[in-house]
C-alpha cells in the first residue's frame, strides 16, 4: 500500500507470483486485484475534484476489500449484462454489427474520467485522445451520445453539465456554444481555436446545433426535462444563433475539421435546422406551446429551402455552391430518432441509394474529397436505412476493415477506405456512435434506459 513509487527507485512494474498446485483435469482460476487510482484527477473551473468512487473518502484498502467481496456476484452479472447486450446488438442490426458495438464497448467508456463534484454529484469527462488533447470536447460528446443516451443516460447528463455551466458564465461572451472546457486534465475554460478572446477558428454552428441536439435527446431518454428547463436562457441564446447562421453556413470548421474550413456545408445545415427541430421539442415538453409551433415551423421552412439548395439530382451536394459534389449527410439520423420529421423521406432515399454506388473496399469516404472515411460517422449513415437488408449492406465493407486492417491499434475512427490503413486517432470515445442503431430501435432504447 506504499505505492505509487517511481521505476527510477526499483520499483517493479507489476509482478504478482501465486500457486496454481497441480492442472489436471479440472481447470484452476485465480484472479489478481490491482488498483489504479489518482486521487485529485479533474481540476473543473478552479475545483480540484476527487474520482467519483472517491466521493465519501473511501480509502484505496477499502476498495479492495470491496471489490474482492463483491468478485463473484459482479463476474455472473457482468457474463449476463455480456449476453443480453450482445443479444440486442444482434437483433438491431445483424452478427457484424453486434461485433463491431462489442469492440467499442470498453473503449468508449474508458476514454472518460468520472469525478465527483464538491457536492457530490457526478461530472464526467471525456478526454479527445489522440488529438489536441482537449477536455469534455463538444463534437467529441455528440458522436458518442448514442452508447451513453442507450445504456446510462444520467452519465451524458454528467457530460453536458458542466458545458453548459461554463456557457452561463460571463466569461463565455460569444451567442453560440463552447467546442471544450480546456486540456485534460485542466477544465478551466475553452483553449481550442480563438477560446475566450476571439471567434478565430470556433466552430459555432456545430457545438450550438449539437448541444440542442443531445440536450433534447436527453430529455426524451430521461423521461424528465429538467435540463432543458435550468438552462433555458442559454438554450434560446444558440436556438436564435443557428436560427441567423445555420442555414447556410459561413466559412467555419466543423467536427471533421482534419477537413478544413468550408463555406456552405450542407450537412452542417442539417445540424443546425435539427438543432431548431430539438429546441422545438423542449419548448413543447416544457409547456410553451407558441415557441415550439413558432420555431418548429421555421426549422420545417428551412429544411425545404435546404432540399433546393443541396439537390443535385441524383444526390445532395457536399456545399451549396459545389455543384456535383457529394458528402455523408450524417446529421439527418436525428430526424428519425427524435421524430422531428424536417426533411422529406426521399432525401433520405435518394443519398442511400448514391452512397451505395460509392462503396470502396472498406467502407463509404466521407466525402468526394478524400478517400478517408469516419467510422462513427458511416454507422450513423446506415442507421438511415428503411430496411435491415441495407444496413448490413453499409456495415459489410466496415466488419471487412476491422478483420483486414493493416492497422494495429486500438480501434480507429479515421481510416481509408481502399488500402485500409488509419489516417490518425485511436482509442477514442467518438466510436460509442457506433451504437446508435441500437438506439434507433424503441424497444431496444427503452429495455436499456429503464434497466435497473
């Protein structure tokens, strides 16, 4: 218990040394308890705070002692939860669609840190690994929502809390959403693009239209809007935002941003007239009934105006003024999940069927562009699919890459999709997008969100 030491001193790195007798024909188990711990591991707005298990001044000794009592009962629990999860993941969306969701089950969670606030409450925080760095990153939240919204949506409320706590603030002068609260483990403010001091490299419409977005799917996986109702101000604040801007977007990142800068994203568009419809959706659950009919009908205008900007025959443009280009439009699976009902079916239609002429070996690219391709994103893509038989048509190439990638990493969500080799990023949180096609089936969301 003297631990931590330094290597430097001659510690060991690990070395545990038991007794297994004689193997005969009965198989023998025996289990090592190791503990990892931090102590103070999130510093949020000034307020050094302690691991979430930490939170009643458990001791480490006691931990162990806890956890060795409770071994047996939690492996039964855990090889049911395995089994029942994996049992759902089939039934969603086929065998190579359950393998997929079971590799980013471990990784999605652990790419977070779950603290206690000062008065005990939980605030958790994912760090974007292989990247910059940064702390409860706003577009890292939105594609991994999906696993927490399915199995545990306290735990993205814990994620969204403190974003929108720092928002209130009067530091945060700007009329659209934070991108993060600072670099991990430090969650004192925004350090990404121009940060507090200027509107340099934010990405505005992304982070306001994606805070709607999961403030409102929240709400409706919780059954309770009280998140909605606390911070209301703000909410109306990034609605007019994206409201002004989000139709056709001006020159700015968005969460692909390896990307680029690019000026009348279309699917960016698509996340600020979602953005509208979710606002819509909390205004009606909160009882105000004018301001939901006023802007849901102004988000149904905008996503006429959109079909006419973006249609480029066959398919729906990459940006307005690019005619013949063509991108995932990813965003639209909200449209489905939340009922919002904005775009027409037929766009949904129309850029499956384009998508499915423009397979490579591994996958669906993102874009026209580059041959690169996201994998949270492409799974969100299939989830737009009427038919079961599509979907799996969109993640065969997919399971093929994870089986063939020359790659050996933890699971990548950046990859091309002709040689199959990761472009950047591993071990990310992003990859829990994964499971929204789970979440897209009620009786699936419903089993899981009010499991006990």
């Amino acid at each position: 218990m003297d631990m931590p030491r330094s290597p430097n001193t001659g510690a060991a790195h690990l070395a545990v040394v038991f007794s297994l007798r004689k193997v005969g024909q009965e198989s023998i188990r025996r289990h090592v308890l190791v503990a990892y711990t931090q102590g103070l591991a999130i510093e949020y707005l000034g307020r050094r705070l302690h691991e979430y298990w930490q939170r009643d001044g458990l001791p480490v000794e006691r931990l162990l002692e806890d956890a060795e009592r409770e071994y047996p009962n939690l492996e039964v629990y855990g090889q049911r939860f395995d089994a029942d999860l994996t049992l759902d993941l089939v039934h969603a969306g086929g065998k190579p669609y359950a393998d997929l969701a079971t590799l980013a089950y471990r990784q999605t969670f652990a790419a977070h840190e779950l603290v206690a606030d000062v008065d005990g409450s939980p605030l958790m925080f994912p760090k974007e690994n292989f990247s910059n760095g940064c702390i409860a990153t706003v577009d890292v939240l939105y594609p991994s929502s999906p696993f927490f919204l399915l199995l545990n949506p306290r735990l993205l409320e814990a994620q969204l809390k403190p974003i929108f706590a720092y928002a209130m603030l009067p530091r945060w002068k700007w009329p659209f959403a934070p991108h993060d609260l600072g670099q991990y483990p430090l969650a004192n403010g925004q350090v990404y693009g121009g940060g507090e001091r200027s509107e340099e490299d934010q990405m505005p419409v992304e982070e306001s239209g994606n805070l709607l977005i999961l403030a409102a799917a929240l709400g409706k996986a919780e059954g309770d809007w009280h998140v909605a109702e606390r911070y209301w101000p703000l909410f109306t604040k990034w609605a007019d935002y994206v409201l002004r801007k989000g139709l056709d977007p001006e020159n700015q990142l968005s969460t692909d941003d390896f990307a680029g800068h690019l000026a009348h994203n279309a699917n960016l568009s698509i996340k600020a007239i979602e953005g509208l419809g979710a606002y819509a959706m909390m205004a009606r659950a909160l009882g105000k009934q004018e301001i939901a009919g006023n802007y849901a009908s102004r988000a149904k205008g905008m996503a006429a105006k959109w079909e006419s900007l973006a249609n480029s025959g066959d398919h729906y443009k990459l940006a307005f003024d690019k005619p013949e280009t063509w991108s995932q439009k990813y965003n639209l699976v909200w449209d489905q999940l939340l009922h919002f009902d904005l775009f027409s079916t037929g766009v949904r239609q129309t850029e499956l069927a384009f998508y499915e002429k423009h397979f490579n070996h591994f996958g669906l690219p993102l874009d026209e562009r580059k041959t690169y391709t996201k994998l949270d994103w492409e799974v969100w893509t299939a989830t737009l699919s009427d038919s079961t038989e599509q979907f799996q048509r969109f993640i065969a190439p997919i399971s093929t890459w994870v089986n063939e990638t020359p790659a050996r990493v933890p699971l990548t969500d950046w990859y091309d999709t002709i040689d199959g080799k990761q472009m950047g990023f591993q071990a990310r949180s992003v990859i829990g997008g994964i499971y929204i096609k789970a979440l897209a089936d009620p009786e699936i969301a419903n089993k899981w969100q009010h499991r006990q």
